[in-house]
C-alpha cells in the first residue's frame, strides 16, 4: 500500500484529513462518540454518570449557537438524563470563567430537564498542572471536569476490545490521532530549552546540580505556567550552560510530575514540595565546536533556542537571536 503525505506529514488516520485544529478534533472525537457505542459508555462512566445510558437516544450536536452565547464544541444529550457540554482545547490551556459562565447561562443547558448536567474541558493538561492552574471546580452549581487528551486515548484503546469490528477499525484510527495531536512532548519540535546549572548543590542535599545532570541523566524544576518563567508544557530537548559556555543537549525521553525528591535522589532530604517536573535525559549531544554563552546571556537566563541553530551557532546568543528571527 502507497504512503499518503499532506505537505511532510504522513497520513496514517482517516482523522488526520480533517486537520489538527481545535474544531477538527472535536468533529473527530463526536463522530467516534456518534458511531462506537462502546467508547461513549466508557466515556460516560469514566465521568460516574449514573443515569441510564441508552445509546439509540443520545443526540451529539457539534458546534451548536445560541445568540450571545457562542458555539459549543460539542454537547452529549440524553433527554431528561444527561446534558454534557465539551469544549476542546489544543495545549495546555484551559477556557475563561467568562465562557464557562456563558456555557452554564445558555437557554438550552438551562431549561434541560436532565437530571445530570455537566461541562467537561478537554485539553492535553496532567493533573498536578490542573490543580495548580485551573481552579474551577463547578460554574452556576454546574460541576466542570478536565480530562486531557491522553486519557481520552485511553479510554478509547480500551474500549477496542469489547466492540464491533467495524468500530474497532475507527478507534484505532482515532488514537492514532489523539496520539498524533497531543504535545505533552512536541515531537517535531526542535526547539531547546537552554538552563544555566549551578556548580553548588540544592538546598541541604548532597549531589549537586551538575551531577544530577551529568551522572543521573535527570533535571527537575516546577511546573511552570505562572510565575518564575518555567515551561508550562515539559520542552522536547533541554540543553545545559556552565563555566560560560554550552555543555550538552539532551532529549527529554520521559518526564514525571513528582512532590517528593527523596523518591528520585537519595541525596535529597525529606521536603513536600510543589509539583515538579521530572525529566529522564537521553544521550548528550554535543557541538563539534565550543558555543560560548554570549555577552547578553548571564547568571541564571533562560532562553529557547532551534536545535540546529543551537549546534552550528558561535554562541548561544546568537542561536536565540536567529532563533526569534525565524519566528
């Protein structure tokens, strides 16, 4: 069978056709809700629904406006049992109090004689990033959820082995392309993310910064987002600077959101701290020359910069400032 390309991107789900924007995977994920009866009940009880679920008389309406109230992404009707509004995000970004107000004020969600009524957020979000950067909980006594891609994907490749053949053929296509959408870690992103590393050790430990790197193949730091100019999403590669010039650059193999170090590093002493990325590091690379730090890159900086630019740039200077020309 022949590979089937849009532009570089290699086609291998029937969803992919439809794109990768936030509309585009809403109509992915309603078809597949609309056509896999076995997926929209698990989906229904990963939510704890317990009204009756009968599937024959379920409507899902995509898209659907109301005046001053905007579109929703979708929404999953089953009268007088459950009225659920969805609305799907790329990345890690959640929607305003102001549109889940409008969503919780529409004549329609309002006047449902469901007995369970719900607003779900879809996003690529894992739930220590959740906890600390969306605190909604319910809008107008209306219960709202934040459920990521990646467990939509689970839920999905779960319910495979229990349906039609015919739907089993069309989740298959689906998490394929969750997998594809989702960028808890950008695959085709060069981009690095470029950290200065101390010569000194973490407050009261005993390994310091250099060797978790450099013998534990692992860096950590908060979950960003907010304050202190972290990454809100873990970046593909991560380089590290010291002695006034470019170490090494990694690939970020795994990453996990931990609380305590002492389950990680057996230098560090008993803390409870805020969440924190975890990142597992793959083999350092190195420039075939020396990359200088730069005049304007100093003390604790942190930058991005394009991988290729980051290896054949004099200084890591130049590398950002090409880097934001590109963009």
């Amino acid at each position: 069978m022949a590979d089937l390309y849009i532009f570089n991107d290699k086609i291998e789900s029937i969803f992919q056709l439809l794109g990768q924007k936030e509309n585009d995977i809403s109509y992915s994920v309603g078809y597949a809700f609309g056509n896999c009866k076995t997926f929209l009940q698990k989906f229904l009880q990963h939510l704890k629904i317990k009204t009756p679920y009968e599937p024959d008389k379920i409507k899902i309406r995509l898209q659907a406006h109301e005046k001053d109230k905007g579109f929703t992404d979708f929404e999953i009707i089953q009268d007088n049992e459950f009225h659920i509004i969805i609305e799907a995000k790329r990345g890690w970004v959640f929607p305003t109090k102001d549109q889940l107000d409008k969503y919780a004020t529409r004549p329609t969600f309002v006047s449902s004689t469901a007995k369970d009524k719900r607003i779900v957020i879809f996003n690529e979000s894992i739930p220590a990033y959740t906890k600390t950067h969306f605190g909604i909980k319910d809008i107008r006594k209306i219960p709202v959820e934040v459920i990521s891609w990646n467990d939509l994907e689970k839920i999905s490749s779960s319910s495979k082995s229990i349906g039609r053949d015919a739907e089993n053929r069309l989740l298959k296509e689906l998490s394929i392309y969750l997998n594809k959408i989702s960028s808890m870690q950008k695959i085709d992103s060069n981009m690095v993310y470029v950290v200065s590393l101390g010569s000194g050790t973490p407050d009261k430990w005993t390994i310091s910064w250099q060797d978790i790197v450099n013998n534990h193949s692992k860096y950590f730091h908060p979950v960003g987002g907010s304050k202190g100019g972290w990454p809100a999403e873990p970046p593909n590669y991560i380089a590290f600077r010291y002695n006034g010039k470019l170490q090494s650059i990694h690939h970020i193999d795994k990453y996990e959101v931990f609380t305590d170090p002492t389950l990680h590093f057996t230098g560090a002493p008993k803390q409870t701290w805020s969440p924190h990325y975890l990142y597992h590091l793959g083999a350092a690379m190195r420039p075939a020359h020396e990359v200088k730090a730069g005049k304007k890159i100093v003390r604790s900086m942190r930058v991005w910069s394009a991988l290729d630019l980051l290896l054949t740039s004099k200084t890591i200077q130049d590398a950002r400032d090409e880097t934001q020309k590109r963009k």
